[in-house]
C-alpha cells in the first residue's frame, strides 16, 4: 500500500498542477477580456408585489467569451476580487447600465452589487457619484446589494460609505440575507432600506411549512426595523400568491423573468403592456 499511497501522492501533485495551471490560465483570459469589455450587465425584472408594477432590473455581470460562450458570475467574480480588479469591473458594468438605461423608462431602478472588498478603498462613494453625475443617472434610481457574510472586516468603512451614498438618494439592500454570520447585528450597524431573502429560504418555502415560517420571520422583521423586502427565485406561482399575502414588496425570478441582455431586455419592454 506504500506504493498505493505514493501513486494517490503523485495523482494529487499532478491534479495540482493542472488546477493552478487552468487558475493561471483563467487570471490571463479576465485581465484580457477586463481590457475588452467582455463583462456585461445582463438584467432581471424587479416586480412590485401590489400589482403587478416593474420596478426595475437587478444588474448581474456576465462573460461574453468570445470562444467559450456565456459565463456566469460565480466563475470569474471571486477571482476579480482576488486580482484587485473588482472596483473597475463595478464601475464599467455601472457605467453600462446607466447608459442603457437611457432608452428604457426614467422611472425604472437599477440594483447593482457591490463585492465587499470594494469596500476597503475610501474614494468609493465619489466615484460611484461621479458616475452618477456623469451619466445623468439620478442617484435615488439606484440601488446597492451588498452581502453581509464577508463584511464583518470591513464594518466602519462600509457605514461611512454607505452613509454618504444614502445621504443623497441611493438606497441600500442587505442580499442574501439570513445565510451569513451576523445579519442580525448590520441591521443595527449599517445604513439599510431593504432586506433580499435568500433564494434558498424561498426555495425551501415550497418545499415545506419550516421554509415558510423561516421566510415570514423575515417579512416580518424587516416591518419591526422599517425596512422593505424582496424576495428572490420565485418560480412557482403559488409562492408568489403567499409572499403577496405575507406583504412582502418587491419579487425577482424565473416567473417573472430570467436575467436577459440590454438588447433582449429593450425588446421585452416593449412587449410589456403598460
Ligand atoms: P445574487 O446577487 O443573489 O443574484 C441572484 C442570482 O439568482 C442570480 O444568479 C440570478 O440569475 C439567480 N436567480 C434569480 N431568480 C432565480 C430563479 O427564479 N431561479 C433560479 N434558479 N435562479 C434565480 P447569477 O446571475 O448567476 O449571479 C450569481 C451571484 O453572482 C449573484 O447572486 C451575486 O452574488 C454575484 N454577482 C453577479 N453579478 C455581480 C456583480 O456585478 N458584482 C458582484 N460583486 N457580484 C455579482
Ligand atoms: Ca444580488
Ligand atoms: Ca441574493
Ligand atoms: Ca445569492
């Protein structure tokens, strides 16, 4: 079995290799395609609850490869972070966004998500508000998704940003909430409008009656702290019927629509009945 073991030892070397060999790999292509303009903001309906009212778009950063095809998020935006890059792709995907919204109805919102590294460099907020300026885009048409599990190094920094962006119209929405570490704590701590509820807790809501009650708890303290609630990946009509009834106020997904291209999404909205 020495020899087993060695031979496993081997194999796990080789794997290694082959693993940072395609990180390394990946790194290149991303630099190059940051420089290319390959990452594009994609969006998905936000829906007002009451009605049945668009709000606006959640902005989610897809890879247009040009041999490779679509990527999504989870495959290049850790690595951004770790490369430093996550800031310039925030702002390219903002900048995008803004200026696709110039076509659509001046009404309509923008939910954007923010890495919490971003939060580590001080001169966020002015330039988020220079692009704002600069675009035209006014500062209460946009919202910032953040997700709390991975800010508890970054807490005073991210309340003074925050704080400054709030102070002049932009709104601030905790994501995935209720899966990180202290969510309870940031809704004392941080400047916050709205709480997401995760997909998976309105995933398990269909699934059983745990589910449901874990998704009501959070409806109703985001009422206890006054704050709004949208709740993510509804799929099935009969979640939408009981988050209606729960009172929650903003719905995303599948039922409504999947994330689609600034082209797909200009021409969904004209099919939309007013
Ligand atoms: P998230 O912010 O929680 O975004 C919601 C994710 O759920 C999106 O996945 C969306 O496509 C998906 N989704 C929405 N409705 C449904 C549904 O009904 N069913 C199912 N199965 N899925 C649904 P996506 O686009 O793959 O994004 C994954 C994550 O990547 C996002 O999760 C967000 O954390 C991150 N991300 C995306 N774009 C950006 C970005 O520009 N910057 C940063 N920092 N993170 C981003
Ligand atoms: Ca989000
Ligand atoms: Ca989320
Ligand atoms: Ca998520």
């Amino acid at each position: 079995t020495r020899r087993g073991l060695h031979g496993s030892l081997r194999r796990f070397e080789a794997g290694m290799e082959e693993a940072l060999k395609e990180r390394h790999a990946l790194e290149v292509d991303l630099r190059r395609a940051l420089d290319e303009d390959e990452i594009v903001p994609f969006y998905q309906p936000l829906i007002a609850l009451d009605g049945d009212r668009l709000i606006g778009f959640e902005v989610l950063a897809r890879w247009q490869h040009p041999t490779r095809g679509l990527i999504p998020p989870a495959a290049f935006i850790p690595l951004a972070e770790e490369i430093g890059r996550i800031g310039e792709l925030f702002d390219k995907l903002l900048v995008r966004a803004c200026s696709d919204a110039r076509s659509w109805p001046s009404d309509l919102r923008l939910s954007v998500n923010i890495s919490p590294t971003q939060f580590a460099e001080p001169q966020m907020a002015s330039r988020i508000l220079d692009i704002l300026a600069k675009e035209n885009f006014a500062p209460a048409r946009l919202e910032l998704e953040i997700t709390e599990n991975a800010l508890v190094d970054e807490v005073s920094s991210a309340r003074l940003i925050l704080t400054t962006l709030r102070n002049v119209g932009v709104s601030v929405a905790l994501d995935d909430f209720g899966t990180g570490y202290s969510s309870l704590r940031h809704l004392s701590d941080l400047p916050v409008d709205r709480l997401k509820i995760d997909r998976g807790f309105v995933e398990s809501a269909r699934l059983n009656e745990e589910g449901w009650r874990i998704v009501r708890a959070i409806v109703q303290l985001a009422g206890t702290f006054d704050l709004a609630t949208t709740a993510e990946g509804i799929e099935a009509p009969e979640i939408l019927s009981t988050l209606r009834e729960l009172g929650c106020d903003i719905g995303q997904g599948y039922l409504f629509g999947k994330p689609i291209s600034a082209e797909q999404t200009s021409l969904w909205l004209l099919g939309r009945p007013l």
